[in-house]
C-alpha cells in the first residue's frame, strides 16, 4: 500500500493553485471596478444590498463580489457596512494619482484573447488576432491610453527618467508616446528638455488630460502622426518609444531606421519594452507580453538597432521594471 498521506507538499500545493486558477482574482478584480463597486462605497459605507441597488446589481451577485473582494483585501465590513480598504482608496477610486482602473479594466478588455490561447498555440494564425482596441471604439481607446499612463506612473516612467542620461538634450521625439506620461516624467528630470508626443490622433483627448493633470502642457507638446509615415521631424536630440518595438518585424525595423532620421548626429535613442533573454526564454513578463502582442530579442533587438547605424547600444539597468531599457547613438556630435 502506498500512503496517500506521504504526497501534500504544501509549498507546491500554493504554486499550483495560484496558477491553476489565477484568472479567478483578475475576473473579480476586474468585475469589482466595471461595476464601480469602489467609488460607490469611497466615503459612503453600504451593506451589499445596498450596493446593489446603488449599482443596479443581483443582490446576491454583490453579496459575492464584495465577499470575495473583501477576502482579496480590497474592502473590510465593520459588521453592517462594507467600506474601501487603504489600499482600495488609494489605487480603485478614479481620479487618485494612482488609480490602476483603466489598467485593470484594459486588463478585462484583454481577456478574451488570453481565453483563445489554447488555439493558438495549437494551430498558429497569431496575425487573425484582431487589433486592440478595435478602431472606432472610443471606450476601449481611452482604457488603453490611460491603463498605459496607470502602470506607467506607478514606477516603470520614473524608472526609465532616473536612468536616462539626457543632460543637454532640448527636443526629445515620444514615438507612440500615449497618454505622454514618459515625456512628463523626462521633462521634469531634465528641466531643459521639450517633449513632442507622436501618436495618432484619437488618443489626444487622453494624453491631454494625463499632461494638463500634471501642468506640463507647455513642454509636452501633442502631434498627430503615424509610425507608418516616412518622416517624423528632423533634429531631434533623443527619440524615445516604449512599448512600441513590440517583436522583431519589418514594421519595427521600418522605425528604427525612421527613428535613426528624425535624430540629429550624436542624438539619443532609447527603447523601452518587455524584452526577452538572449536565450529567448524569460524573463516572466517578457514571455507573457510575447503571447499577448510579441517581444523582440536582446540579441536581435541589438542588431536591429546596429543595422540601422546605431552605436553604443547597451542595455541600461532599470530599478524595480519588469521591462527593459535600451540606449543607443546616432553617430557624429
Ligand atoms: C502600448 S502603447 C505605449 C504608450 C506609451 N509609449 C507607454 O509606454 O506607455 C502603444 C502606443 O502606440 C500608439 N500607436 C498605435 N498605432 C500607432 C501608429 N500607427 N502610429 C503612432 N502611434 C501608434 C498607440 O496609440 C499607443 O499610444
């Protein structure tokens, strides 16, 4: 006889059932802030009945939502109320600077295609995925554009603006720079710095109100444009694109030779994504973002850029970032 009570490990069970289920937490993360269950109950205690009504809600549906988010810490329950939890009120109510909302909602817009995954592996065709957010849908839009200014703002903008060197730089090119919050946050590192924030032009409402929130409206400058297009400026001292070089393509190496013609010589380019190993395995959040779009290469992202005439590419250590930073020149002074 083999003994069932010689298998639980306990430290492989907690793995497991993490991952096993971990789509369970995200969907009731995600549930919680569509409904809005944060900014009814800031200031303003219910019981779950009470809620639903508020939300227009199952009773019973809010029973569970606000259990389970009580469980995940997000509210307490005094014995007649639920209220936010600090942490709740800090990152779930709109308007705090470091409401993750958008990011958990553009996270629930992403869901569907990570619930397809198992096609995909099995049978390819990762081109019929179709665009995020789909043209025309101002909603999705406007939660992509601000997801990126949420998790940009919480560390991963600081970070990449703390190890910049752009001493002496006066006119930096933000390619897809979004809701801008790289440029602000370069800008007010580098006080002689002026930021033009390229992207298309229905995303302005949003970077517009990112930057008017931050004041920076006279230095971070908006300009519609595409990638696509042949020329983006000339004379720049810096260009910057994070999460932009998503994968190697031909469309990726098209703009890094368009990046290299919009600098001057001696001029700076810096690229920030989730990059993966020279080994091409790891690290984690480099090798999620591939399924979820696609992410280059150390190695081939380095040769792109050398291909394209860039020099003194190195990879530049970032604090805390689950992404990596890449800095190279245009030759000359
Ligand atoms: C993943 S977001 C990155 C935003 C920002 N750079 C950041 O790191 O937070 C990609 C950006 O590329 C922009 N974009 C998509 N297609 C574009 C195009 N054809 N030309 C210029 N920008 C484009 C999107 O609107 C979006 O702002």
């Amino acid at each position: 006889m083999r003994s069932i009570f010689e298998e639980p490990n306990p430290r492989v069970t907690d793995i497991f059932e993490r991952w096993e289920q971990g789509y369970q937490v995200s969907r009731v993360l995600q549930v919680g802030v569509e409904v809005g269950v944060f900014p009814a109950l800031s200031g303003s205690p219910a019981s779950a009945g009470d809620l639903a009504q508020r939300l227009g809600l199952d009773p019973e549906g809010a029973r569970k939502l606000c259990a389970a988010l009580t469980a995940m810490g997000l509210l307490e329950h005094d014995g007649h109320a639920y209220r936010n939890t600090e942490l709740a009120e800090a990152h779930l109510v709109p308007g705090r600077p470091l409401y993750r909302g958008d990011g958990i909602e553009h996270g629930g817009d992403l869901y569907f295609r990570w619930s397809g995954l198992g096609n995909l592996v099995r049978e390819g065709r990762w081109g019929d995925t179709p665009a995020h957010p789909a043209p025309g849908d101002a909603g999705a839009t406007r939660r992509f554009i601000l997801a990126m200014h949420n998790y940009s703002v919480a560390g991963r903008a600081q970070a990449v603006a703390l190890a910049a060197d752009l001493d002496g730089a006066r006119r930096l090119l933000d390619l897809g720079g979004g809701p801008g919050t790289y440029s602000i946050a370069l800008c007010q590192r580098f006080p002689g710095l002026e930021a033009t924030v390229r992207d298309l032009a229905h995303t302005h409402p949003y970077a517009r109100e990112v930057i008017e929130s931050y004041g920076m409206q006279d230095r971070v400058r908006l300009e519609a444009g595409s990638w696509d297009d042949e020329d983006w400026g000339r004379d720049y001292d810096a260009v910057l694109m994070s999460n932009v070089l998503h994968g190697r393509s031909e469309l990726n190496q098209a703009k890094v030779r368009r990046a290299h013609a919009a600098l001057r010589a001696g001029g700076q380019f810096l690229v920030h994504d989730f990059v993966v190993n020279p080994d091409g395995r790891g690290p984690l959040s480099a090798a999620l973002f591939d399924f979820n779009v696609a992410a280059y290469r150390f190695d081939d992202l380095v040769a792109d850029l050398r291909a394209a005439g860039f020099t003194d590419v190195r990879g530049v250590p970032l604090t805390d970032s689950p992404q990596t930073l890449v800095v190279c020149r245009k030759p000359g002074t």
